[in-house]
C-alpha cells in the first residue's frame, strides 16, 4: 500500500494521528497528520493528496454509513483524521496572492453541520485572493443577510450536504435575494446540481472550489 492509499486508510478508519489510541490495531502507527507531512515532503501536491487520500477515505466511510457498516462515531473521527491533515494543507490552500479581489460570505445552509467541504472553499478562495467571511454551519438566512451589509458585499456562497437541508436553500437564496438589491448567490455541495440551482433561482451551482473560484475571478467585482 502506498502512502496515499494509507492516508486514505487512516481516513476511513479515523486514525488522525500517532499518539491517536483508535482505532486499536493502528496502534503506534502514522496518523493522517504524520502521512499527509511526508506526502508533501515527497513533492505530493495538497490538491492531490484532498483527492486521491482524504477524499477517498472519506467516500468509504460515506459509503459504509450508508450500508449500515458505520455509524455516528465512525463519520465523527474520520472527520477528525481529515481535519488534522486539513492543518498541513491550509497553508498550501491559502497562499494566493495578498490582495483582496472582493468579498464573499460562505456558510452552510440552516439545519447542516457539515462543514469540511465549505472549510475547504474558504482556503480555496482565500488562496485565490478572496476575503472570505466564514459563518459557519447551521447559517440562517437572517446571519447572510446581516454579513452581506455588514461587510457591504454582493456575493453569498451556501453549501448543503444533505438531501433534507438542501430544501432549505430555496427560501434563503430567496430571502437574501430579496433584502440585498444586485447580490448573488451560488451553492455547492454533493446531493447538488445545476438543475436545481436553477429550480431555486440561485446563481450557479459549482461542484468544487476550483470550478467556483475560476467562476469568480470572471466576474466584475
Ligand atoms: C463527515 C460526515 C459527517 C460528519 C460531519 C462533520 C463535519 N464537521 O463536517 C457528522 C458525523 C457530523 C455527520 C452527521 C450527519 N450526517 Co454525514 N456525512 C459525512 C461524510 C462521511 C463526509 C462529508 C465530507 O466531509 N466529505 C468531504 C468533503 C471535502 O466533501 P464535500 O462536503 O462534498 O465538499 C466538496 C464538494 O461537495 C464541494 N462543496 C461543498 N460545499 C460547497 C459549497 C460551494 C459554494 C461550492 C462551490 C462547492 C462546495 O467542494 C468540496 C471540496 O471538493 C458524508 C459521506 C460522503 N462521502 O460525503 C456523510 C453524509 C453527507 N452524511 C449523511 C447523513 C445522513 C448524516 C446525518 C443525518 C446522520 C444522522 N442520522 O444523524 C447527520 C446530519 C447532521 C446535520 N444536521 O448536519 C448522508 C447524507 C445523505 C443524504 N442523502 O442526505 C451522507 C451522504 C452519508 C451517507 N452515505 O448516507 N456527517
């Protein structure tokens, strides 16, 4: 196995680090934080190693929740494994040029606490020049609107990952739509498309934060 496929393993299983006690026959190994410092050390790309390891381990997991061969803690340390490499990645994420292109506000949609992929938009679109203000998960469509004037900005970036929450989107493009005269809205997030971007009236929808970010850079801010 080769050290991506580790990483990916390491993932999957929630190993996040050596000194990490779970799970117990990983005891002593390499940890994501410990596999993703020697994937860039040996010249691996950040974007190749979100790819082709964390991603990955992530999908598996994903897909054995589904299957009922994992549970809650499962997805909860896994997370915590693809956070800890996230740490090492972020420099690398974020190290675009100083100047400010624009403002964004992100979030994810009311009702959602996944928050890895939106996190990893922000590096991405801070990486491309962009001061990104980040509320979080959990976001209502009063918290978009107040950060929009607050920081006198146009353009809202919402995520949602789940099919439930995702419902949501309509009324706070909507409503933010409705209070911000000119602002724009686009989404992102896996149970998404372009197809139901265009049933709310949103934007966009882009499926990764290269995609977006190319969009934006595009537009006359
Ligand atoms: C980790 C995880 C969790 C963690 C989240 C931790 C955290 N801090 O985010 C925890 C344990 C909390 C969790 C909880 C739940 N989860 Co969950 N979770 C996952 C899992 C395994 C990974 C998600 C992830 O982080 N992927 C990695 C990131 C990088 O990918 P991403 O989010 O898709 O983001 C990328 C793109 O989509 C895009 N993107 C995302 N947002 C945006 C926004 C914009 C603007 C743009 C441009 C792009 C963009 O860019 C990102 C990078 O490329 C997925 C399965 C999976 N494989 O996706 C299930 C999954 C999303 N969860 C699921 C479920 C059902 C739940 C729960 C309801 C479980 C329960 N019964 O309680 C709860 C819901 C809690 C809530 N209210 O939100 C289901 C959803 C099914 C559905 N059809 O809706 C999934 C698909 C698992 C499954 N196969 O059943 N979960």
């Amino acid at each position: 196995m080769d050290l991506i496929q580790r990483l990916a393993l390491c993932v999957e299983r929630g190993k996040v680090d050596r000194n990490f006690p779970y799970p117990p026959d990983m005891k002593d190994s390499d940890g994501a934080s410990e596999l993703t410092t020697l994937l860039l050390e040996t010249g691996e790309s950040a974007n190749s190693i979100l790819k082709r390891g964390l991603m990955v381990g992530m999908d598996t997991v994903g897909a054995k929740f589904a299957n009922g061969q994992a549970f809650i803690p499962e997805l909860l340390v896994a997370a915590k494994a693809m956070n800890a490499a996230m740490v090492h990645l972020k420099p690398y994420f974020e190290s675009g040029e100083a100047k400010h292109r624009g403002s964004i506000v992100i979030g994810t949609i009311q009702g959602d606490l996944h928050d890895i992929g939106k996190n990893i938009v922000g590096m991405v679109l801070k990486g491309a020049g962009w001061n990104v203000i980040d509320l979080g998960s959990n976001v209502s469509a009063d918290k978009f609107i107040t950060a929009l004037r607050d920081n006198n900005c146009k353009l809202a970036a919402l995520s949602a990952l789940l099919t439930t929450t995702m419902l949501n989107m309509e009324s706070v493009v909507g409503e933010i739509k409705g209070a911000i005269t000119g602002s724009m809205v686009f989404i992102g997030g896996a149970p998404l498309s372009n197809e139901f971007s265009d049933k709310i009236d949103a934007d966009g929808y882009f499926p990764d934060p290269h995609t977006f970010s190319k969009y934006l850079s595009t537009l006359n801010t």
